[in-house]
C-alpha cells in the first residue's frame, strides 16, 4: 500500500468523466466493478457526492481500489467492498448506481442480485459493453424511465452510457411514441430513395434499431451514431460474404435480409446526416 497521501485531484479518461457528469450533486454513489475506484475518488475530491461504495468480485481490481482511496486520502468516504454485484450492499447506503464496462446482460443480472437495495435507488448510471436494446427494454418495462443517453469515444471505442430514474424521463409508452414518429419521418425518406424493400420490413428495421441505438441519441443525431452505422454495415457484409458462399435457399433468404437490413443502415446514415 501506498503511505504517502496525493494532493492532486485524480484525473478521468473520457468514458469516465461523461459517466461522472450525470452523478447527482450530494447523492450516496453505488460503484459496481469500480476496478481502481477512480470514479468515486474523482467525485469525492470534486465535492459532488456525500460517499461512495466501491464493490468489485476480483482480488485484483479490489485491492488497486484499497489502494487507490489510500492514496488519495479519502477512506473516510469512500468504503471498498469485494463481493458480487450489488451483494455486498446495505439497502440505506447509496441512491445513485453506476454499473459500467460490463455486458448488458451482467448488467441487468447485478441488478436483480439485491431488490431491497435497488429499491432504495433513485438513479441508474449504466454503460453496457452490448446488449445495449434489451438493457433498455427490461429496465423500461420494469418502470425505470429513461432520462438521458449519449455516446462517448475513448481510445477508438465508442460506449453509449444511459441514464435512468424513476421519475423523470421517458417511459415505455413514450419511447413508442417517439418510435412511431421516427418511423414515419425515415420512411418518408427511405420511400424517397427508391428502394425495392416494403414498408413492413422498413417499420420492423425503425423498432430494432431505435432500441439499439436509444431514441434519444437518434433524435440528437449524435456525430458518433455514423461510426456505429459503419461498423454494422461492415459486419453485415461480411456475413453476406460468408452467406453467398452456400446454395441452401434457407440461407441464402436470410442473406437477403441481411442485405436490406445494410441497405436500410445506410438510408439511416443519410437520413441522420443529410
């Protein structure tokens, strides 16, 4: 362990600072897989939050953490725990959750482990590593409500962190609506480009994707959304690659829909940045 203390505020990477940016001022945090505790340090030393529990599985990352608030000389608000998700946790501690760099589904599994805690949980800060539209489905549809998301790029990686609270945001009924007015703006233009794929098969792309990209980073048009469209359409063609090199017609159907689904990604690219 480390003896002398640093005087210095800690500094954050850029995936990091944008999750510390939506912690409420004065709020109790939660860090689930807090690997070095940078995150609780930060907000500690920057004033925004009371205290903080730090809560990671492995030996490792909990022991950088331990030595991490040494150094910086703030174990008096800040308490590391090694334990599974939310486990280690008491259901009076913290209001404000962030689970980042995890799958979606860890992700919504960590969020099951303690309901008594959760309850206590007014905010969720979440950065998925995939799985991005079931995490916003499920935590929707169990009433969560969608306050704000956004894309951040670190080290040519591209995370999109969400925000949800149980209050204030859009709900279940209201993201459909706003898939409803989506869809009809993008087949508007889709229909303009003169593509042989029908209505039904553009209104089912419109519902995927807007639940893998967030309703409120489409209706942003975040610069990053580009990237992401990208890489997808290079994905899907390598797999139409890879699909045209069989002659079953079971395969070679689905490689067609593939191929609209690529189409149509490149339509939302234009669409989204006309």
């Amino acid at each position: 362990m480390v003896n002398d203390i640093v005087k210095d505020n800690i500094k954050l990477g850029t995936r990091l600072h944008t999750i510390a940016s939506f912690v409420p001022e004065g709020s109790r945090l939660g860090d689930i897989g807090t690997d070095h505790a940078y995150l609780p340090v930060y907000l500690i030393q920057k004033g925004i939050i009371k205290s903080a529990v730090g809560v990671d599985i492995h030996k490792g990352p909990y022991e950088s953490a331990l030595e991490t608030v040494t150094m910086y000389g703030v174990g008096q608000n800040i308490d590391i725990r090694q334990g599974n998700g939310l486990i280690p946790l008491r259901p009076d501690e913290i209001d404000t959750l962030v689970i980042a760099g995890m799958g979606g589904g860890t992700i919504l599994e960590i969020l099951q482990s303690q309901p008594k805690v959760l309850e206590e949980v007014s905010k969720i800060i979440i950065q998925p590593q995939g799985a991005e539209a079931r995490v916003r489905k499920e935590l929707i549809s169990q009433g969560w409500r969608l306050k704000d998301e956004c894309l951040v790029e670190e080290d040519n990686r591209i995370y999109s962190v969400i925000i949800l609270t149980r209050s204030e945001g859009l709900g279940y009924q209201d993201i459909e609506n706003r898939i409803k007015d989506i869809r009809g703006s993008f087949s508007n233009y889709a229909q303009q480009q003169n593509l042989d794929i029908s209505t039904e098969v553009i209104n089912d792309f419109i519902n995927k994707y807007v639940w893998i990209l967030g309703p409120i980073i489409i209706e942003d048009r975040d610069k990053h959304l580009q990237s992401i469209i990208r890489d997808n359409m290079i994905n899907m063609e390598n797999i139409i690659q890879e699909m045209r090199k069989t002659i079953r017609e079971q395969v070679q159907t689905k490689s067609k829909l593939v191929e609209q689904e690529s189409k149509l990604l490149e339509v939302m690219r234009r669409w989204l940045f006309q």
